[in-house]
C-alpha cells in the first residue's frame, strides 16, 4: 500500500487539559558493564521490561555474533545482530546464513528462523512486539529499492509515502507501526502506519525519521531544523522539540511506556556523540553517574525499559563496550504542558495519543 493521508486529529472524541509542570531533575544511575564475547567490541541494541538485552559483537575468532543478556552475556551463535527483544526473550535482527551471502530478517526463540524478503535479496528487522509481530524493511527486487514490511507468519509490503524507499522501525503493542519514507521531492518524512500510512511531517526541515512507539501512541525519532541542524522529536498528535546537546544533531531513539526517551546527540564540533536521555529536552547521560561509570564514556542509548533502565554502548579504555544503566529512582515523564486526546485513526485499531530535566553535573 503506498497510498498517504494526513495525521489529524478529530477533537470531538474528547479533550483533556494538562497543566503546565516544571522539568524534574533526572535520576542517578548506576553503571553494569556487559562484558564481551571474547572480541573487541559489544553493541547493546534493546532492551526488555525484564532488563533482558540484544546486541551484537565480536568473537575471539573476530566474527560478528548477535548476542543476548540476562545477568551474563552469550553468543547466539549466528553471524548478524539482535535489533530488538520482546518481553518473552524473542529477538528480531538479521543474520547472514553463508560467508558473503545475502542478509535476511530473522526472529530468534533459540532457534533462528528466516523470516524472508519481499522479493529481494536482502531484509533487515529491527524490531519485534511482545505479540511477536515483526517491522523491518526488504529489497523489493534485484535493485537497492527498499520498503518498510511488517511479519506476522507472512511479510506484508507497507508501501512508501510516495518516494522510492521506506523503512519501519518501531512497532507497538496494538501493532501501530512508525519509521521514515522518501517522498517524491527526495526528502524523507517520519511515518506512522496503522493500515494507511500517515505523514507525520517534520520540525520544519526537509527530513525526518521516526523510530519508536509506546503502547500509548508517543513516537520519538528525530527532524531536520528549518534553522539548520535537527533535533529529537516526540509526537504525540503534535510534533514537539526535544532539542539537542552543544553539537548539530540529537536522534532519539526508543520510549518506553512512560513517554521517557532516550538516544544520542552530538557535542560541539560534532566529533563525538553522547548517549542522551529524553524528557522535554536533552540531557547527557554521562553527567548523571555514580562512581560505577568512571573511566566510561556513554556515546549511544539504544533502549529504555518501563523500570527506568537503559541500555547502550559507549568507549571503555578504547573499545565499545555495552552497558545496563539502573536508576537509584524510576524516573517518571514530565507532563507536555498542552493537551491530549484520544484518537481514532482506523485499520489496526484506535490510537491513543497521550502526551509526554534540569541538568544535574555528576558529583
């Protein structure tokens, strides 16, 4: 389906005010540091309600495994990653079956299964809900031609919002689906899918990318700027600024069920990015550590759980090393100071549109 509506939203299914609250300080956390498989290198993907994670990373034979955690760290013994976890330990990611073949979408249970393409040679998951539905995108054909898919036992096509290609990267419980299209122009648009693709817009730039959605309808992901740069978003009805760290871009990229996000966003001069935590507006991770975290730096925050944890990976004496983050206090979202409402979009079924720190220097 490529056939694109716009998002609106029909009031007279009711509104509710909420009322202006000042930013909470964010929590103190603390630090477990993943290990390794035996290589240089780990990258902590997802993370569960469970504090269960996926990833990649190197072997000692220096070849690419997914991995999975759960109190210790282990191999799942194929070449590829694990993009996402559900809240029964099921893995979304893509795996490569044979030394410079094709790559293709996979669930695992302990057993991998290839869930297949579109026609094409290549697909990619990159993530899973707890019903065990599955988002990616495939190869259409022999062509780099991409499009968004959703897996239920069959792959079925999304579409695109008008352009070439297109790729969903978050769905939720209720089986909404976000990512980003191309659009005719060659700009990109952040997407959100509930049997008809919906144009989310952007933040006033030609591009934008979605990249997550809470059981409650928040989608977080990041746009370009009409002034220059581009910044984290969360949509809730409304496309809100989550701002960005001392450099020119900030992506966020999960949100967990209290509409807390968390992501990366690049420092001045755009070097180096910090994992960055998402709550009305940005926050470096790095600075909200106990000891546990020195000698760390925490550059990307790939997953946030209902508890407050978060997974990511960062650099430990030169390598990316993946960490679990504990909150000493399960940090609650910040109430946008606007209003909500519930909204009935159709197909899959009815969307509800909920709304949504002061920075605190490490001791």
């Amino acid at each position: 389906m490529s056939r694109s509506t716009p998002l609106t939203l029909p009031l007279t299914l009711g509104m509710l005010a909420v009322s202006a609250a000042a930013f909470a300080d964010p929590p103190t956390y603390h630090l477990t540091n993943l290990g390794d498989l035996g290589g240089p290198g780990t990258y902590a993907r997802a993370i569960n309600n469970n504090g269960q994670i996926s990833g990649e990373g190197t072997t000692a034979a220096h070849q690419e495994s997914a991995f999975f955690y759960n109190g210790s760290l282990h191999a799942l013994g194929f070449t590829g990653n694990g993009s996402s976890i559900n809240a029964s330990g099921v893995i979304a990611g893509a795996a490569q079956f044979t030394v410079g073949g094709p790559v293709h979408a996979i669930s695992y249970d302990g057993t991998v299964h290839d869930i297949g393409t579109l026609g094409g040679p290549d697909s990619f998951a990159y993530a899973i809900n707890d019903g065990g539905a599955i988002v990616g995108a495939s190869k259409v054909d022999a062509t780099s031609t991409l499009h968004a898919f959703s897996y239920d036992g069959t792959m079925h096509d999304l579409g695109t919002l008008g352009g070439t290609n297109s790729y969903a990267r978050g769905i939720n419980a209720g089986g909404t689906i976000v990512g980003y299209s191309y659009m005719a122009d060659l700009s990109t648009h952040a997407f959100l899918y509930d049997g008809t693709m919906h144009d989310l817009g952007t933040l006033g730039g030609n591009q934008a990318s979605a990249y997550a959605i809470n059981n409650g309808g928040k989608v977080v992901g990041t746009s370009d700027m009409a002034t220059g740069g581009s910044d984290a978003f969360l949509f809730d009805g409304t496309m809100h600024d989550l701002g960005r760290l001392s450099g020119t871009y900030a992506l966020a990229t999960a949100i967990n069920s209290g509409g807390l996000g968390v992501g990366y966003a690049s420092l001045a001069g755009d070097a180096v990015t910090h994992a960055t935590f998402f709550d009305g507006g940005a926050f470096d991770l790095n600075n909200y550590l106990d000891a546990s975290g020195d000698g760390w730096e925490l550059a990307y925050a790939t997953g946030i759980n209902d508890s407050g944890q978060i997974a990511g990976y960062g650099l430990l004496n030169g390598d990316p090393t993946s960490f679990l983050l504990t909150p000493d206090v399960a940090p609650t979202a910040t109430p946008e100071p606007s209003a909500f409402a519930i909204l009935g979009i159709g197909g899959i079924g009815t969307l509800t549109l909920l709304l949504g720190l002061r920075r605190r220097k490490r001791n």
